[in-house]
C-alpha cells in the first residue's frame, strides 16, 4: 500500500508482486472531494471505475465506466470517494510539475 496526497494506492499484478512483467494493475482510493496532482504518464492508462465517481480531465466516470488517457497528455483525477482500478506498461513514469517520478505501485 502506497500513499500520496490522500489517495491510497494497492498493486495487484506487477513484476514485484509476481504474476505479470508486462502490465501493472493497481486500485487507487479516492478519497471525497480529492483533487490529484495535474501530470502525465508516458504510458498510457487505463482508468476502470469500481465504485463512485470521478473525473478525469472533462470526462465523468461512474462505477463501470473506463477512461484512457493517450501517454504524454496532462490530466488530473478528481472527485470521490471512489475506487479505481487502473492498468498501464510496467516501467511507468510520470512528470508531476517539474519533477519525474516511478511510482512504486507499479514496479
């Protein structure tokens, strides 16, 4: 378990848990009125919504909806509570800002 600005990150399939050296499957918790930090991926992302609602950039997603994001594409998560499950490539990262990040979920 992972957590970073009040949202809370649990890998399911990555090549550290076993199980997959290709894809990385992890839920994020998003917690009630949470606003993710705006950055990209250089991967593209699979956002399928479990429970609640959220936004990814202008697009509203309930529990059964998927959201991709195209690799390199600024965007931000917003809304909750909600649980996500998100998919991408192993070897993920991002660029929050100035700064580029491997987020260990997906390792």
């Amino acid at each position: 378990m992972f957590e970073r600005h009040g949202f809370v990150f649990r890998p399911h399939a990555t090549p550290s848990k076993g199980g997959s050296t290709q894809i990385a499957l992890w839920t994020v918790e998003v917690p009630a009125g949470a606003e993710s930090e705006r950055h990209q991926v250089d991967k593209e992302e699979v956002f399928h919504v479990l429970e609640g609602r959220v936004v990814v950039n202008d697009v509203e997603a309930a529990a059964g909806d998927t959201v991709v994001v195209p690799p390199h594409v600024e965007f931000q998560l917003v809304g909750g509570p909600a649980k996500v499950l998100v998919a991408t490539s192993v070897g993920i990262t991002g660029l929050v800002k100035d700064q580029r990040i491997t987020p260990p979920w997906s390792l």
